[in-house]
C-alpha cells in the first residue's frame, strides 16, 4: 500500500501479488511489464525462488526485477544478482529514489519498447524494399527476356526479308528463263520453219524448260513450307532416319556405286520428317558432287560433346570425297537459291542447304561445311540431345 501510493501520481497501471505463486500467475496470465517490484520475504516462496521461476520463461526473462528488503548483507545481495536482479531497495522506502528507480525502468521500458517497435517497421519495410527488389529484377529480367527475343525476331525478319528478295529474283530471273525458251521454240515451231526433227528438238527444249520451271516452283513451295513448318519434338533414332533416307536414294546409290558408312548414331530430341530431310539433301548432294570416274564414299559418324550450359550437345558428321567446296563459298552454300555451279553442269536449284539450315535452327542447332577443292567436303549438324524451352513472346500483349 505504501508503494502503491508513493507511486500514484505517476499514473502508473500497479498489478498486486500477495505471494510468489500468485506473482507467477499473474505473470503468466498478462506479461507485459515494464518492471517487477517484489518483497525478499514471502509467504510460501520468498523473493529469489520466486525470481528463479520468473526467469526460467522465456516470456518474463527480459522484465527487470527490483528486490525490496530490510536486510543490507553481502550474502543476501550477491545472492539476489546471481538469479537477476537489477537492483535493491531497503526499507524504511526513501519515496523519491523509489519514484526515480522506477521511473528509469519504465522509462527504459518505453525506449526498448519504441525500439522494438521501430525494428518491427524496419523489417517490414525491408520485406517491402525487398519484395520490390525482387519484382524489379524479375521485371528486368523480364525485359531482357523481351529484347533478346525482338533482337532475334529483328534477325530472323531480316533473313526472311532476305529470303523475299531472292523469292523476288527467282521469280523475275530464274522463272523467266524457262519460259523465255518455252516462247521462243514455240514461236519456232509456230512459224514452221523447221523440219520435223528440229520440232522434234523444240518439242524436247521446251518439255525440259518446263520441267525446271516446275521443279524452280516446287523448290519455292517446299522452302516456304520449311518456314512455318513446326511439329511436336519426340526422342528419334537418328539411325533409323538415315536408313530411310538412303532407302529413297537407293536408285543414285546404285547408279554410281556409292559406298555409304554409317556407325552408329545417337538417339535425339527432333522431328523425324525434318531430320530426314536434312539427311537426305545432305546424302543427295555427295552423290550430286562426285569426281568423274570416282565412285562416292560417304561416311556418316557422330561424336558427343558438352554444352555451355551443362548439358549434352551432339555433332554429326556427313563425310564425301566428292569435288569439294572453294574454302571462300562456305558460308553462302547455306543461302538460299545461292549456286556455285550452273545448272546445265550439275541440276539443282540451290535450295536443299538452305532448307537444311532452316531445319537446323528450327532444332536449335547449327550446320557447316569443311572443305577444299577436290579434297571432299564435310558437313558438320551441331544440336542439343534434349531441346531447351523456347522463350515465346506475345506481340499481342505489347
């Protein structure tokens, strides 16, 4: 009661306890306290068992507690620090060094309070900072995603506005031709100045004009359909396709005699009608490009190499001793409609590389040539076992 009213005009909120067990209580229920003010003597427990209890919670470790006591001896105060009192107070109360004492504490309780709650707000803040961190970078990222895809939409625009303009050539030169010797021998033979045998030779000019013309146009069709043509990717036995694509070569093979090895090749992410092509323009060609009097031997073999990014990539080899490839023209063979012959030496329109480049890209791989003139010619396919995921890009959600 004295303790009561000394500390009344500080507005304080004074919890009372008659006991240790009862202080206890009173802690568990409601332990938000700024400070404990607690009797040496008691009835049932006196004041250290019971401050050994206290602080044997978690809760209650942090609330300071100020033993009251009439006895000043060494042994009674280190025994009170030792279980964690802050301080003591002997009776008779001086009232003002109560009030003072109490008042610290209450006041240090406010601080620490306002400093727990200050940390409180700083980590909810950096949560926030943090989380708009993250949405910051994955916008960036985002962003970045987003231009590397425009950057390579910009490059496959340029080489599909590249692809327009060689269309336009060939449909202003390329297709001409034929038809400027269809017109030609039929004026010919229209006039009728010529003896049966020489309409018999018009008749044969303009039927091989008009069948490059149709083979000009099917190459046109089949490069544009190579364009927009996708399907699902699924594990294929590159073996097998190269048997399927030698089976519909099997009339070349046996008119010159090629003699065509294969070792065994690895099984692929691919889409097999697309990786058969790619084998059968690149078989075509070495037995387009043979040496005079040299019977083709064509070796196709694969080896395994690691990726950049940790995974498994393979190169397959296609491997001719035909008249090989001028070291300066090994990039442009990949172009399409680009010949290095012309077609009266070696038929052909300068399509089936070109396809098999675009099939190649299609696969996320690449596809080159090493050569030298009359050393043979190797083209080297590059891909991945297992096809990454495409970063797709919705124009319609710019």
């Amino acid at each position: 009661m004295s303790i009561e009213s000394i500390l009344e005009k500080e507005n304080y909120n004074i919890v009372k306890a008659n006991s240790g067990r009862a202080a206890l209580k009173v802690l568990l229920q409601e332990y938000d306290f700024s400070l404990i003010l607690m009797d040496v003597l008691m009835p049932d427990m006196n004041g250290f068992e019971t401050a050994e209890l206290i602080y044997e919670r978690d809760k209650l470790k942090n609330i300071p507690i100020i033993f009251i006591t009439a006895h000043n001896e060494d042994e009674a105060i280190f025994k009170g620090y030792k279980v964690g009192a802050v301080d003591f107070i002997y009776k008779p109360i001086n009232p003002e060094l109560l009030r003072v004492k109490v008042g610290l504490f209450v006041e240090l309780y406010r601080k620490t309070q306002s400093l727990v709650e200050q940390e409180k707000n700083l980590l909810n803040i950096n949560a926030t900072l943090q989380r708009e961190i993250e949405e910051r970078e994955a916008s960036e990222r985002k962003v970045r995603e987003l231009n590397m895809q425009l950057t390579q939409n910009n490059v496959y625009l340029k080489a599909v506005n590249e692809e327009l303009d060689r269309f336009a050539f060939v449909a202003s030169h390329d297709l001409q031709e034929p038809l400027r010797k269809i017109r030609v021998f039929s004026d010919m033979i229209l006039q009728k100045r010529a003896d049966p045998e020489e309409v018999h030779r018009h008749i044969q000019k303009i039927t091989n004009a008009a069948t490059r013309m149709q083979q000009l146009v099917n190459d046109l069709l089949r490069f544009s359909r190579h364009s927009v043509q996708g399907g699902d990717f699924e594990q294929v036995d590159l073996n097998e396709v190269v048997r399927s694509a030698i089976s519909e070569l099997d009339v070349q093979v046996q008119q010159c005699s090629a003699v065509i090895t294969v070792d065994r090749l690895p099984s692929l992410q691919a889409i097999p009608t697309l990786m058969q092509q790619v084998f059968y323009n690149l078989i075509g060609n070495a037995l387009k490009f043979r040496k005079k009097e040299v019977a083709p031997n064509i070796h196709i073999y694969a080896e395994k190499v690691a990726a950049e990014n940790g995974g498994q990539r393979y190169h397959i080899y296609v491997k001719d001793n035909g008249i090989g490839i001028d070291q300066q023209y090994l990039t442009d063979i990949f172009v399409v409609f680009k010949r290095l012959h012309s077609y009266h030496e070696i038929e052909g329109s300068g399509i089936g590389l070109s396809i098999c480049k675009k099939i190649m890209e299609q696969h996320q791989g690449q596809i080159s040539a090493a050569s030298e003139i009359n050393q043979g010619a190797t083209f080297i396919i590059a891909m991945p076992e297992m096809q990454e995921q495409r970063v797709r890009l919705d124009l319609a959600a710019l």
